[in-house]
C-alpha cells in the first residue's frame, strides 16, 4: 500500500505542479530501481481522474524511452486509451507503444489497424507517433512490406504541414524495392504543398532518391 501512495504522491499534480519535472524525476527513479511495481500501479491509474492520467502517461512513455522493457508488457492497456476522449491520453499512449515497438514488433504489428484507425481519427501528435511506429516497423524486414503499404497510405492523406517530417524520418528505410512508389508518392503530393519551404523540403527527399 506504501508503494501505491509513494508513486502517485510523486506526480505533478499531487505536487501542486505545472511542470513536468517531478514526472521525468520520478520516471528516472523507476527506471534505476527497476520498480515494476511503480509501473503497474502508473498504468492502474491511466483511468483515474485527468489530471493523474496525464501524469501517469507521461511518465509511462517516459520510462518507455529509458528502459522500454518495464512498460512491454502493458501493449493492451495503451491500445485501450486510443479512442479516450482525454487528448493528452490518446497520444501519450500511442507515444507509449512507439517507445516499445521495438521490443515487441510482432504483437504491435498485430494491431496496426487499430493504431492507424486511431492516427486517422486522432490529434496531429498522435499521428506523428502512430507513423513513427510504421517507420520502426518498415525497418524490420519480416513487417517491411505489409507496413510500407500502410505507411504510404499516411503519406496520402497526412497533413501537408507534417509531410516533409514523415518524409525525413522514413528516409532510412526506403530501398530499391520500394523507392518508386515513395518517391511517387511523395511527387503526388508536391501541388498539395503552399508553403514553399514545406514544399523544398519534399523535393529535397525525393531529389535524394532519384
């Protein structure tokens, strides 16, 4: 019972808070003493009031950056907090499932459906982090390819303002196999663009393919 106040005590807003370092503090903390106690009982409270659930998902995908190991096994728990009506939630969890996917690729790829429903239905942030998962996922071979299709489908019908940063980040996992369609891709989009220095940007990716 001890630990259960220790760790929600700690947060910022039970300290009064508007900053988030007592969370980053405290998300250090579990990391160094390897708390899997701590973790749980952070995830426990993702369905408490808002202001601890937001403070329990930031220092959830906190640990999550440090030592993805200690929040691996809680994939349902954030697959749940997709469709929360608390924003902060929503792409604090899928945030969360980007620090993991590379420790569990198999079971995040078993779910993409309902991360890219989520990323469609969702805020910018949790786009941004929804594509940074396909982009993880596009690097592991076994998932290249059913991935890559739904990456390009992101890339369709994102937000021109975040195209040329998904352009860049997926840079690294384009190769000769599917450098044509990204680059065909990207080209489709380029009358989409108004603003100019969003547009070079583009054109500087696709001019490094070609």
């Amino acid at each position: 019972m001890e630990n259960k106040i220790s760790v929600i005590d700690k947060l910022a807003s039970s300290l009064d808070r508007r900053d988030e370092v007592p969370n980053q503090e405290l998300a250090k903390e579990i990391v160094l003493t390897r708390d899997k106690k701590a973790v749980k009982e952070l995830v426990d409270n993702l369905s408490n009031k808002k202001a601890i659930q937001n403070d329990c998902i930031k220092v959830l995908y906190e640990i999550g950056e440090q030592e993805p190991k200690l929040i691996a096994d809680y994939i349902n728990e954030f697959i749940a907090h997709l469709d929360s009506k608390n924003n902060r939630l929503q792409w604090g969890a899928m945030t969360a499932l980007g620090t993991i996917t590379n420790e569990r690729p198999q079971e995040i790829h078993t779910v993409l459906t309902t991360i890219v429903s989520a990323a469609d239905r969702g805020s910018v942030i949790t786009k941004d982090h929804a594509v940074n998962i396909l982009i993880k996922l596009c690097a592991i071979e076994k998932y290249s390819d059913s991935t890559f299709a739904l990456l390009i489908e992101q890339l369709l019908k994102s937000p021109t303002n975040q195209l040329p940063m998904y352009a860049e980040r997926a840079l690294p996992i384009v190769n000769d196999k599917n450098k044509d369609l990204f680059v065909k891709t990207l080209t489709s989009r380029l009358d989409d663009i108004e603003k100019e220095t969003k547009r070079k940007r583009v054109e500087k990716v696709i001019k490094k393919l070609k």
